[in-house]
C-alpha cells in the first residue's frame, strides 16, 4: 500500500456516518472529458495550434469563463472569448450526446436511491449544460439536488457550491460525503468541512490528492459501508456484473493493444481485472476472455497495459488476432501505488476459474449481452465452454 493510501485508510476511519452523498458530473459520472479532449484538439487545429496535454491538465475543474480564458492565452488565439465560445460550441455540442457513464457510476447512483440516502450534483459547469447531460442519461429524478457554477457566488474551489447543495438537501456539511475527479473539486469539498473521495481523472496529478480522505481507482472500488452507508450486495459468482464494455484490439503475446481510432478509448478509471466475451475476426468465434487493465509509468507519461488470455482455448498462442471485446464483469481492483508505480497486477489462476465460472452464468451473458453479440444465444443451448 502507497503512503497516499496509507493516509486514506486512516482518514476514512475518522469520519462522521454520512449522510447525504454530493457528486461532481464531468470525469466523475461521465467520461465527458475524452470527448472534450478531442474538441479540443479539433479547434485547436483550425488556428495551427498542437494540444499540450500539460497546459490542459491545469485546466482540469475549472470554471467555463476561466478555461475559455486560459486556453485563449496559452495557445495564443487571435479570438476573443465571444468568438471562441461561437466557434467552439457547436462541437461540444456534437459530443454530448456520445457521453456514457464511467465504471460504477449508474451502479452507485441506483444503489443510494434504493436505500433512500439522498444525493446531489454540483458542478462547475453551468446550469443548462449540466441539466442536458443528466436528462440525455436519463439521470434526472436520482438527485436531490443539481447546481451548476452560475447558481453560487463563486464556483469550486470555493467551497460555496457545496455547501449550497447540502442546505437544499437539509444536511449539514460535516455529514456529506464528496465524490469528485478534480484537485479543484476536492480543495473545494474540504474547504466546505465535508469528506471527500477522489477518483482522479489525470494520473499524473494523482500524488497531489493526499487533502481527500480516500482516493480511488474507479468507482467500481468504492465500499459505502466504509461511510455508513447501506453495503452493496450485488456480486454474483465472486464479481461483479458491470454494463457491458466494448473494446476492439489486437491479441499479441499475451497482451491486448486497444484500437482507439474511430472512438472513445478506456478511460483511465477503468482500472483492475475484467473479463467478457470477444469475438475472433479471423474466425467469427465468441470464446471467453480475460484482462487485467492498469497503469504503468514509463519516462515521466502513464502508458496503458492490457494483459489479456483467452479461458479454455488451444489457440490462444496463435499470431496477432484482431478482437472486438465485451467486459462484462469485475474481479478485482488495481493495485498500483500513489505515485503509478508498476503494480504486476498479473493474471492468477484463481481469475480464471472466477471469470470462467461466471461467464456461464446468465447475470453475464443475457441482456444488453446479445445486442452487441447475438451468437450469445447459443449459451441457451450449451454450457459455454470451448
């Protein structure tokens, strides 16, 4: 365990029972912040400017008006920001509506509504925005409460957005529990005497998170007992049935190289051992498929690695195969340290029992399954193994 976690650990243990739960929207519910990256970029272009990923990443969190203005300088544009916001806008707008949940967030939201704990959203984007990316996810009648930045009197870091959302919710500071992306989001959770739960969106800020209480890899690895907060119990054959995931990539040498071209790649919080189906290219055959996503530093920039096998085939040392994926379900969480350090989070034999197991099982193999991968069907008629 890193220090960062170390330190989390212990704070978590210090906290008051929560009651009421206050999420961040961009980077925390959606993976919103892919398709900015590539908006970004597409504007950028037009003015002969190259996308800096580090004068970006400062960028991560902030208000609309300041991220207009910031991007304005540092890229040297000859607009201004009426002209930028003109030009910009109707890209963005082409985006949000390819926006989907990140890993765990539907899952959390559903759970909390079940047990009738009462949760927010607060976000420095501004209202109407917020209010189209919530009803297109048909997340509106989940939250208690939705503020954006032009509703408080200064947006995070500042902690007025918090504390505005907890008085609408009736519950006092001291007893929320902040969920955010962002350093900005999360200086602004603890400036408003809240517990804070960070699940970055930028790896290579992640050793500046330590002010949150607990810091995470995805949401999938969030434990609301922790926070006194009714346990899930949604696990089903020893993981976790997640919405289904898909990927194209090549299988070689036991690793997984994702094809990102034509849409969005994994998002960072996609972290940890997944299994699903694929299905072979050269063959068209649907067999099982394990992989272990993480992180690895590598000459100061954070480089995906997909191990990856094939359950229960002979040809898995085949040459280079073309695959489309579906992760389906979760085993277990990455166990990379604070500062992204190799974690060798490598595949056991214990995994593959596991996802063998549960890929016999209609919890992942029905459903929304069979829209990406008809030849399921077969499952009703076999025991599904090779």
């Amino acid at each position: 365990m890193g220090d960062l976690e170390q330190y989390s650990s212990c704070q978590a243990g210090k906290v008051h029972q929560i009651k009421a739960v206050i999420f961040d929207l961009d980077g925390t519910l959606l993976n919103s912040e892919q398709f900015t990256e590539g908006v970004v970029k597409e504007f950028l272009a037009r003015y002969g400017k190259v996308y800096d990923m580090e004068k970006e990443s400062k960028r991560r969190g902030m208000l609309w008006k300041e991220t207009v203005l910031t991007t304005i300088e540092d890229y040297d544009l000859p607009l201004t920001f009426e002209q930028y916001v003109e030009g910009i806008m109707p890209l963005y707008l082409g985006t949000w509506q390819k926006t989907k949940p990140l890993p765990g967030a539907t899952r959390l939201m559903k759970h909390l509504h079940k047990h009738g704990v009462p949760f927010g959203l607060a976000s420095n984007a501004e209202r109407m925005t917020i209010h189209n990316k919530v009803n297109h996810q048909g997340w509106k009648d989940y939250f208690r409460v939705i503020l954006g930045s032009d509703q408080v009197k200064s947006g995070k870091p500042a902690p007025d957005i918090y504390l505005e959302a907890a008085k609408q919710m009736g519950v006092e500071p001291v007893y929320c529990l902040v969920i955010e992306d962002s350093l900005v989001g999360v200086r602004a959770g603890k400036a408003a005497g809240m517990n804070v739960v960070a699940v970055p969106s930028l790896l290579n800020e992640r050793e500046k998170f330590y002010i949150a209480d607990s810091v995470i890899n995805s949401l999938l690895e969030f434990q609301p007992d922790v926070w006194g907060l009714p346990a899930f119990k949604d696990w089903v054959c020893n993981a976790l049935p997640i919405e289904p995931i898909y990927v194209r990539g090549v299988h070689s040498n036991g690793l997984l190289h994702e094809h990102s071209e034509g849409g969005p790649y994994l998002p960072i919080q996609l972290q940890g051992l997944y299994f699903g189906w694929a299905r072979r290219n050269h063959d068209q055959q649907i067999v099982k498929f394990l992989t272990s996503i993480e992180w690895e530093h590598k000459k100061s920039h954070f480089r995906k690695r997909m191990q990856a096998c094939v359950i229960n085939d002979n040809s898995e040392n085949a040459p280079d195969q073309e695959l489309e994926l579906l992760l389906v379900g979760y085993i277990r969480g990455s166990k990379s340290d604070d500062m992204g350090k190799e974690s060798n989070l490598e595949i056991q034999d214990e995994d593959k029992l596991i996802a063998n197991a549960a890929l016999d099982s209609s919890e992942y193999s029905g459903g929304s399954c069979r829209s990406f991968f008809p030849e399921l069907a077969f499952l009703d008629n076999s025991s599904a193994t090779e």
